[in-house]
C-alpha cells in the first residue's frame, strides 16, 4: 500500500469514528487549521476538565511550532499522554477523561491527553469507626485519594502496590497493597489470583471484592475486615496483613482475618492496655448474650421451666399472665419490631431516623406491653440483645449476629436446651471450618497458638507484642517493641 494509499485509509478510519463519536451525547468536536493541515480535537464534555484544556491544551496548539503529534507532545505539561495509530481506543480513553488531537498527515495520528474532570469527596471523619482520641481521617470513594492516605503514614520503599481491572463493563480500579519483607507473598498471591479470577460485569464496591473472592460464599461470617480508616491499614499492613482498596469505595478491605479481630475496634490501641482489654471482653461478653439472651428464655419456659428458681418463676408467671402468646410468638414478634426499627432509623435522614428509633421503641414497647401482647421481662431482655448487637466495631459482623438469632429461636422453641446446644456446636464447628484466604478464621483459638493471644481476647501492652501474629504468615517475625521501664 502507498503513502497516499494509507493516508486515505486512516482518512476514511478517522471520518467513520467521528461520525460515531457524534452520535454520544456530550462530545465536542474543534478544528484548527495548521500548515501541516487541519487538526482535530475532541472530547467528552462531561469527563473532562474544561479550564485544564483551555489553560494548557489550546494555548499550545494555536502558539507553538511543531510539525507533527511527537513535537507537540513535548510541549504539553502532562504525563501518561499517549500517541498512537489506533482509533479503536479512542472511545474508551474519551470515557475515562482523555482528550484526543488528530492530524491526518502525520504518524502518529492521535494525541492523547489525560484531563479528567476531579469530583471527588474531602476526606472527613470516620462515620462508623468514629474515635474519641487518634486520627480522624477516613477513606473516600477516590482510590488515589486513598492510596495517598495510606502512603503519607506508611512511607518506605516497602510498601508494594499491584493494581487490576475488575468488572467487564465498569472496569474498575483494584489495588492490592503489601509490605514486601513482611508480608508473606502466598497471601498476596492468592488475593491477586482470587480477585483476577472475578468474572463480573460491575463492582461498585469493595463488598462486590469482599463477596466474590471469600472462602466459603455461603457462610453468614464475612471472611474479610473492611475498615474505613487509614490508620488502621498501615497498622495491619505492618503486621504482614494485606490490604485491598478499590476505586470508588470508601471502606478497604483487609485479609487474612480472624473472628477475634471482628470484636476489637481500632481506638483500643489508643488506651491504656488495661482498659482497651475491659472493654474488649466487654463487647465480647455482649456478643455472646446478644445471640443467646432470647433463645434461652424461649427454651426454658417451653421445655424446662422448672429450672427457674422459684423466686424468679413468680415474677416470670406474674410478667406472662395477660400475654395470648407462646414464648416463641412473642419473642419473634418483639424480635421482628426491633428490627423494623432499626431498619427504619437507617433508611431515613439521620436527625429523623435517631427521632424514629427513640421514639419507636419507648412507644411500641410501652404499648406492647399494656396490650398484653408480651411481657416486660422480655421487653427488658431483647432491649439488652439490642444493645449487646451494637457494640461490634464492624458493622458487617452485627448484622450476622442478628441473623443468627432467627433460626436459634426456633431451635429451642422445637427442641430447647439440647436444640439449642447442637446448633451452637453446630455454628462453632463452622467457624473452626473457615478461613481467609487461606488461613485459619478461628484463630488463636484454634489451632489453638498462645503467642498469639496476646493482641486476641485481651490486648497486652506493646513491649510485650514481639512477635508478628503467626496467622498471616509474616517473612519477618520479629519486630521491635518498646523497652520495658518498669524494672
């Protein structure tokens, strides 16, 4: 094919493009004359950023001299400009905030200029992890914004960053983050294999992550910590952890991870270790009752009430008297109210939600009991499960633990005490059968490894942390602690 010959192909090439381009909404399409001949620039109105284009991009195209696209991209401030022969390509660079320049004479024959249009939200305080003392910084949806938080606090060489494409028609951007001589590298291999093996057409969130890639995709247990702050990442990502971060969400995902970890919220390292302990044995012991509390009362006073010592029995005959209801139905329907509630006040504005949920409650509650549709002892114990259900830091986890209590109410309702023991051998034999990504989910608890008890049930001080925990497997075990001054 002669010169002339290719000229007036890429001619026809280019004129079937920009008949295509015509036809999206929000394309703009200029023309300036140049002694080398007509240029062309084009773009998407609503991707790009009009005052970087009209700073930088036409200034240089009307003043500077320059015989082709290689000159003139010499002359433009920007990095990751592309010059190719593709028009292929074009559609999808202008949806991505690219502008193209094209001159037909000249090889090559597109210029491709990143200005995307930055609307991206400031990083404001944690929401869900709120702190009293420490950082009050949180992720936002802008995965570089992110990748800039986690960098400012973690600034080594280290620190390894691979990023993928996920998602056939979004195509968004994952990030899997590890400190390279720390993290063991099966860990990051298994993510990246995981997430490279995502076969779907949009990820929206790093829930999308979270679901497709974990162990067992039909366990209630997310098999993953997702947290919204950056101080929390840099500190799991130092302890040989991997962190996953994906553009447009504003909650990183964290593996390998332990049930233990569910329960400790990240301010715990910002008390005194005795406390910080206190309150994690707190939330614990509250976990516990919240998933047992109504069960129990269901069980005993269908099955084996004559446990109850007397003193106790008269006050629970004496609360039951008007009540129509087995203990199931009415444990069920307080149940299902408190629910309502709960989902009511989340779905609405907060200010009105925060009104609902206080005001519900006190009137539902008050009125359900002078109906006679249950009784206050019950009243008084699923307010506590309530209670108990929101002390877990990771919002993911509370909503399993309400979950669970369903099918445990029925249980006993059938089969009491002993019902209600199979199923929570039943749900531990579960947990002792999952893991993440690989690794052990129960841990320390089982395998049962005591070195690493030491950041689990309780939080020692720091001096005492000399170890990485063993359950991720870390290249480097040894870490330096602080000195003991107490001897």
């Amino acid at each position: 094919m002669t010169k002339k010959a290719s000229q007036k192909k890429a001619e026809r090439d280019f004129d079937r493009l920009l008949k295509k381009l015509k036809t999206k909404d929000g394309f703009m399409h200029y023309q300036h004359d140049h002694p080398q001949g007509t240029m062309h620039l084009g773009y998407l109105k609503t991707a790009v950023d009009p005052e970087k284009l009209e700073k930088y991009i036409l200034p240089r195209m009307q003043e500077y001299i320059y015989n082709d696209l290689s000159e003139l991209n010499q002359f433009i401030p920007f990095t990751k400009t592309e010059l190719t022969n593709d028009s292929s390509q074009i559609q999808e660079k202008l949806v991505n905030g690219f502008v193209f320049i094209y001159m037909a004479n000249t090889r090559p024959s597109f210029l491709l200029i990143p200005l995307p249009l930055d609307e991206k939200r400031q990083v404001a305080i944690p929401e869900i992890e709120f702190s009293v003392v420490g950082p009050k910084e949180a992720f936002v949806e802008d995965i570089d914004t992110n990748l800039n938080l986690i960098r400012k606090r973690l600034t080594i060489p280290e620190l390894h960053v691979r990023k993928l494409k996920v998602g056939t028609i979004t195509k968004t951007e994952v990030a899997v983050l590890s400190i390279d001589g720390i993290s063991d590298e099966e860990n990051v291999n298994t993510a990246i294999q995981r997430i490279e093996g995502v076969d779907i057409d949009q990820v929206i969130d790093s829930s999308y992550i979270q679901q497709t890639i974990a162990d067992n995709k039909n366990s209630p247990f997310p098999q993953l910590l997702d947290t919204e702050r950056p101080d929390r990442i840099a500190a799991v990502l130092a302890e040989g952890k991997i962190a996953i971060v994906v553009d447009g969400s504003p909650h990183v995902l964290i593996g390998p991870t332990t049930l233990i970890e569910f329960f400790s919220a990240f301010e715990d390292y910002f008390l005194n270790w005795m406390t910080a302990s206190a309150f994690r044995m707190i939330r614990i012991v509250a976990v516990f009752f919240s998933i047992l509390i109504t069960p129990m009362y269901v069980a005993v006073l269908t099955h084996h009430f004559e446990i109850v010592p007397q003193a106790l029995l008269t006050t629970l005959i004496n609360s039951r008297a008007q009540v129509p209801f087995p203990p199931i139905m009415e444990a069920i329907l307080l149940e299902f109210t408190i629910e309502l509630l709960r989902e009511a006040g989340a779905r609405l504005p907060t200010k009105i939600g925060q009104t609902i949920g206080i005001v519900g409650g006190i009137v539902v509650g008050t009125a359900a009991v002078d109906a006679g549709m249950t009784s206050n002892v019950l009243l008084i114990l699923i307010a506590l499960a309530a209670l108990g259900s929101f002390t877990t830091p990771v919002y993911k986890m509370g909503n399993t633990i309400r979950l669970i209590r369903f099918p445990l109410l029925l249980i006993s309702h059938v089969y009491g005490m002993i019902g209600l023991a199979v199923a929570i051998a039943f749900i531990m034999v579960h947990l002792l059968r999952l893991t993440s990504l690989g690794r052990p989910f129960f841990e320390p608890i089982y395998p049962f490894r005591p070195a690493d008890f030491k950041d689990a049930l309780i939080r020692l001080p720091f001096d005492k942390q000399k170890k990485r925990p063993f359950q991720v497997r870390p290249d480097k075990v040894n870490r330096p602690v602080g000195k003991d001054h107490t001897k």
